[in-house]
C-alpha cells in the first residue's frame, strides 16, 4: 500500500511516490504559494535574538564556509 500525506497547503491527500513530483505538496501552485509565503516572511522558524549570534567565527570545517 502506498503511503499518503496531506499537501501542507490546502489538505489534499498526495501519494509519497515518483508520481508525485511536488510533495508534499500536490501540486506546483501549492508549492509555489508556500514558497511565496516563506519569501514574504509570512512563514518563520521558531527563535529568538539570542539564536543570531553573529560575533562567533565561522571555522574552516564549519557547513557552508568558503
């Protein structure tokens, strides 16, 4: 039996298969609105100032240093 999830957008059910090519989302509208929504900042993680500490250096081993 395939596994289902709910498109986090507007509630549809989407199967979690290649045939699926947007999941979660059951579309690419809904994609595309949830990304719009994120860009907008209407959409946030969780946090606080004291998560921004922007004074610590970054390391040559740290993810994503150049």
């Amino acid at each position: 039996m395939a596994t289902t999830v709910s498109c986090p957008r507007c509630g549809k059910s989407v199967v979690w298969g290649p045939q699926s090519p947007w999941r979660p989302f059951c579309s690419e509208r809904c994609r595309l609105v949830d990304l719009g929504e994120w860009l907008d900042e209407n959409r946030r993680i969780p946090g606080t100032e004291d998560d921004l500490d922007d004074d610590s250096p970054i390391s040559e081993h740290s993810p994503g240093a150049h």
